[in-house]
C-alpha cells in the first residue's frame, strides 16, 4: 500500500481524558479531548470515576474526531489505541473500544505504548516545531511520568532514569493541595511562580544515585515548613503564596535540570526534548533555552496540544507502527504497567 494515503484513528484512554485522533500521513486532521471535570472536587484522578466517564465520552469523542477529520470511518486503515500504561479501568474501555471497531471494520490494529507517545510526539508534522535527530534524549514529566529516555530510533528506546516515587506533575499537585490551591495545581503554582522570589524560601534537594529521582521527601518538607510557619502566622500562605510557589518550582526544575545535565553529559547527546503536561512549565522551559546557550544543548518542545495526554500522539505513533506493519492481534489486552 502507499505511504502516501493512510488514515489512521488514534484512541487515548490510560487516565482521566478521553481523546481521539485523525492523523493523515504524518499530519494531525483532527485531535479531540474530553477531559473529566468530575475528578477536580477530589484532587486526584478517581480510577473508577474515570472509567465511567471514558465510557460515556468514547462513541462521541470518536464522532468528533472522525467529522472534523471530514473523514468516514471506512477511509481509515488502522486504529490505533493505548495499550498501557495507566489505569487498567481506564485502559480497558480504550483496548475493547479499539478492538471491536477495528474487528468491525475488518482494518489492522495497532498498540501504543504511552510513553513512547510522549516521546514520538515530536514526529507529528507541525510547521514551526523541529523534529530531534537520533540519538536524543527525553524527559517525559507529567502526573503519572518522570523519566529521562535515551531515544536511538522511533522504537529503540532505553529508560536511564525515573522517579522512585512521586511522579513530577504529582509534586505540584500535592504542593499545591497543601497550599489550599485547586487540582491540578501545576498550571496555578507556574503562574505565581513567575511572579515571586524564587530564593524566598529553601528546599533541601532529594540525594538520588545514578539518573532517578525523588520527590516524596520534597512535598514532606513543604507540609513540614507550612505546618511549622502557619502556626508562627496563621496568614502566612495568603501573604506569602507567591514567594512559596516560586520557591517550590525553582526546586523542582533544579531537580529535573539537575540530573538532563548529567545525562547529557553521560550519553554526550546534547538534542533534548520534552513531553508530558508538565513540559508547559514557564521554569522548565526558561532552563532548557539557557541549556542551549550554556551547553550547546538544541532542545525540542512540543506544540502545547501534544503535551498533555492527547490522541494525536497515539496517532502518529500508529502512524510509525503502521509504516513498519507493525499490528496487533485480537486477542491482546491491556497492560497497566507497560514498560518502554
Ligand atoms: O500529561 P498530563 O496532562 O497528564 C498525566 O499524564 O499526568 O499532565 C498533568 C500534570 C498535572 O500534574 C499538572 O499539575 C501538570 O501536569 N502541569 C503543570 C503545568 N501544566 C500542567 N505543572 C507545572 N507547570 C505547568 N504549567
Ligand atoms: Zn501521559
């Protein structure tokens, strides 16, 4: 078949947003989301909720994404869908839903890995946005990721470090939770970062060996130092906030500079890109250009619509799989803890 004339569907299900894709060669016609509101007045993704809503939201999410493709779903030749990892609830309805159009419409199925999602993201065909030559290395951050990834070729990946514990996006989540701020607290705590002092206050950086990281101990000596200076002044948050936020983030891209810095110079590849929700971070973002001045880094974002959890970035991973006849059988199942 030609390379030059393929559809595909892109289906995302592993956490709390429900998205679908178009993807037609290696551009995006069509990039759908339903994020789940329900999960806010928790402050967290509750797995059961998100289930329930991937099932409601699935047959419309799917319409959308098929008419503002202005496609029918005969045109497509493959779907594609998130196999893993996630929440298995959540992953379940994409995996069957996936499974049964793609039986349905007698056309090859094909399973995503998530994060090699994240990562191939940069592959998407987008003017204005480079894609990084092999080898490169990525940093996928995100609610439910923390990983530095050594990136040889589209499916030659190595995971050389990760969080042992809390996931980055969760550091602001649960920082923000303590500070009386809504969920997901990162895209606020970014905000008012911008406007305080990021040396106001200190945070003790985790010791971690090798590539990983740590961020539980972070959060623990954020309640610790709240706790210890609302009692002094029961104020202190209110008059406070934006010093505290700048000083969290300043931690916490430290963290994550910290250890890009030695993984550049450990595997000497100087093209870094970045994926995952938290990739839209004004400090992470501030970091990684200084790294092009100061250590002759080229560094890859993506366009914001591909870094929080999408479909597109099922879509062009499909896209890649597909190129390569690359499918699934019928008989797969979903994985919660698919590795790279
Ligand atoms: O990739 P994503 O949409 O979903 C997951 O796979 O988790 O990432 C969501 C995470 C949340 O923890 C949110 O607080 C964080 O990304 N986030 C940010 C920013 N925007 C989103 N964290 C820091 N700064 C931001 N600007
Ligand atoms: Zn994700």
């Amino acid at each position: 078949m030609s390379s030059q004339n393929i559809y595909i569907l892109g289906i995302e299900s592993s956490c709390d947003d429900t998205a679908a894709s178009v993807i037609h060669n290696g551009k995006i016609l069509s990039n759908v989301i339903a994020s789940q509101k329900i999960h806010e007045e928790f402050g967290g993704v509750v797995p059961e909720l998100a289930s329930r809503a991937h099932q409601q939201n699935i047959v419309p999410v799917v319409h959308q994404a098929l008419a503002k493709a202005n496609i029918t779903k005969s045109q497509l030749n493959a779907i594609a869908f998130t196999r893993g990892p996630g929440l298995m609830g959540s992953l379940l309805v994409g995996t069957s839903f996936a499974k049964s159009l793609a039986y349905g419409l007698n056309i090859p199925l094909i399973d995503v890995n998530h994060m090699q999602g994240h990562i191939l993201a940069h592959f998407i065909d987008e003017e204005g946005f480079d894609k990084p030559p092999f080898p490169f290395l990525a940093m996928t951050i995100s609610g439910g990721h923390t990983q530095i990834v050594q990136v040889d070729n589209y499916f030659d990946m190595t995971v050389i470090g990760e969080t042992i514990d809390d996931a980055v996006g969760e550091a602001y989540d649960k920082s923000g939770k303590i500070l009386g701020l809504g969920y997901p607290a990162g895209p606020e705590i970014d905000k008012r970062a911008q406007l305080g002092n990021p040396k106001a206050f200190q945070f003790t950086k985790p010791k971690v060996d090798g590539l990983n990281f740590s961020f539980s101990g972070l959060k623990t000596a954020i309640l610790y130092f709240i706790q210890k200076e609302v009692k002094k002044n029961p104020n202190f948050i209110e008059e406070h906030l934006n010093d505290i936020c700048a000083s969290i983030q300043y931690t916490i891209i430290g963290i994550l500079m910290d250890k890009l810095k030695v993984a550049s110079k450990q595997t000497n590849i100087k093209h870094i890109a970045i994926g995952g929700g938290v990739s839209a971070n004004s400090g992470i973002r501030n970091a990684l250009k200084l790294g092009e001045q100061k250590f002759g880094w080229s560094t890859y974002i993506p366009k914001f619509e591909f870094t929080t959890d999408n479909a597109a970035m099922i879509a062009i991973v499909g896209y890649l799989k597909f190129l390569d006849d690359d499918f699934a059988e019928q008989n797969i199942t979903a994985s919660a803890r698919l590795k790279i």
